[in-house]
C-alpha cells in the first residue's frame, strides 16, 4: 500500500509540473479542470507499477502514466455528454460548467496530446511497440462506449453480453495500463501479456464491485446516490442475472417496477432492491466478482518475477474488489 501511495504522489507532481495552464484558455482550461477532480489516479498508477515491477526507476513511464490520464479524462468528457451527466466526482461535468462546444474540442485536444506524451518516451526505440498496444486499448474502450450505449435501447442483453461491455469500457484500460508500463521496464512479451490477462480480469472484477456497491453499499461511505443504475434502468450484471434466475412470477414484477416512472423512483429502488435481496444477488455477483479475481491471480503467477515483487499488486487488487467507495 505504501507503494501505490508513493508512485501516486510521484504521478500529482508529475501532473502539477504538465498543467495545461496555456492560450488559448477558453481550450485548456476545461481540461485543467477535469485533470484537477483527482479520483484514485489507479490507472497512471498502475503504468508506474507495471514498471517498478522489472525496473528499479519509475520515472521513465512518467509520459505514458499521464498519456492513459489524460486519455481516460478525455472519455470522461464525452461520455459525460453522451450520458448528459450533470456531476462527475461530485463536481459539474465540463459540459456542464462550460458548454458542450468546448468540452468536445477541450475532449479532442486531450486525444492529441495523449500522443504527444507517449511520443516523449525516452525509449525511442519501444514508441512504435507501445503507440501500437495504446491504439488497441484506445478502440476498445470506444467499442465498449457503443454497446453501453446500445444497451438502452436493447431489449435482449445477455450475461455474456455486458460482461464483454465491462470489459471493453472499463477492464481494457487498466489491462493497457499495466502492460505499457512493464514494456517500458523491460518485461518480456509472455510477462507482458500474463499482465494484460491480470488487468483485464481485476478490472471486470472492479467494475463488478461498483455495481455490488451502486446498490448495495454504504451511502455515507460510497459518495453518491445509492440506487442510481435502478434509476436509470441500467442493465447491470445484477439486473440481468436476477430476470435469468427469477420464476415468471417474480420476473413480471421486476419488469413492471423496473418500468416505474421517474416521479416514482424512490419506490422503484426499494422494490427492485428488495426482489434483488430476495433473489441471493448480492451473493451471486461477489461470486462472480471473486472468480474474476481468481483468474487474474492465475496469471499473476505465471509472470517470471519474484514473489515478493508481485505482492504490490495483490494488494492493489484487494483494494479494488474489497472497497467499500
């Protein structure tokens, strides 16, 4: 842990020395703006640690830590449009506080300039390698963008279906996260490769626990509204797992208050939550969520460094699954 929270501070200092305090403001300041609402910094994190792992200087990972910042910020941007999100982190979304416009022009900009820090690479000669993994991560993450947004419109989401959709939008990134940067410390492709695997199934099992904790968490420690993908009609992996274990019985009622209007969304949480509890979901999805993180282990094994060295990611794992935010 103490670790994570010395390349994390590594990573904010990097930051604060790269703002995008410049001309034309009206430009760049949505992007300071988006940049300063922190979060967990996991995925820069995890480019510095992917590193550590096979190189005793993080510093060299430094431009591809902010490059998959900046990257991850900017498909906050738009997906906050798209989504027309109000808050993000507690804060208004860039379109919000400033206009839609500038938020898809700051958005681009922050595309652009993803490439120009992996470009800084001191290694020139891994550039092409890395450019070629990051534009694999980058076109994924937009896949995954697309089925999230098909999913409103689609009746007939399957398990398999959302799981592939978590992985695209969310796992991918934290999987590129990892690998980038223990290319850049040297590791050997199959080591490279056991850590995507690591990261893709650890981020399937994260987005899973957010959607344990969107519904079942503690409001006070969780930080938002407790029941927003009911709300929303989400179909999340508890929703889609409850309509395939439920009778007919109960299935028509979670149908119908799922169906509930807006003006009634207090009653629809508590009726959809309810036939949720009644159904085991909440065991179900740690179920899932834990075979997920099984399976990253197994592959977290096989990668040819000592024991000890790997213990920085088992902790961060831990983290993520057991949080309660």
């Amino acid at each position: 842990m103490q670790k994570l929270q010395e390349f994390q501070g590594i990573f904010e200092k990097y930051l604060s020395e790269n703002s995008f305090e410049r001309p034309p403001g009206e430009l760049y300041q949505p992007v300071d703006y988006i940049l300063s609402l922190g979060g967990k910094r996991l995925r820069p994190v995890l480019v510095l640690t992917g590193c550590h792992l096979f190189h005793d200087e993080v510093t060299p990972a430094l431009p591809a830590a902010m490059a998959i910042e900046v990257f991850h910020n900017f498909s906050l941007v738009h997906d906050d449009i798209m989504d027309a999100a109000p808050l993000r982190r507690g804060q208004p979304t860039v379109h919000t506080r400033f206009d839609t416009n500038t938020a898809i022009l700051s958005g681009d900009v922050m595309l652009i300039y993803t490439y120009d820090y992996l470009c800084q690479l001191k290694d020139r000669q891994k550039i092409g390698q890395i450019i070629s993994v990051f534009n694999k991560v980058a076109i994924k993450v937009c896949e995954g963008q697309q089925y999230d947004m098909n999913f409103e419109k689609q009746a007939d989401v399957s398990i398999p279906d959302y799981l592939k959709m978590i992985e695209l939008k969310t796992a991918v990134l934290i999987a590129g996260s990892l690998k980038i940067g223990a290319m850049i410390g040297g590791a050997g492709q199959e080591d490279a490769e056991h850590l995507w695997e690591f990261g893709r199934n650890i981020g399937i099992a994260f987005q899973l626990q957010d959607d344990y904790l969107d519904t079942f968490g503690d409001p006070e420690k969780f930080g938002k509204k407790i029941g927003g993908d009911i709300a929303q009609h989400k179909k999340t992996f508890l929703i889609l797992k409850a309509l395939e274990v439920a009778t007919p019985e109960v299935r028509h009622k979670l149908q119908t208050y799922l169906a509930l209007p807006e003006s009634e969304e207090q009653l629809k949480i508590q009726k959809v939550t309810a036939i949720l509890t009644a159904l085991n979901l909440p065991q179900l999805i740690k179920e899932k969520r834990d075979a997920y993180r099984q399976e990253a282990y197994q592959h977290l094994s096989e990668v040819s460094i000592p024991e000890e060295a790997k213990q920085i990611l088992y902790e961060m794992s831990e983290m993520l699954i057991q949080r309660e935010v």
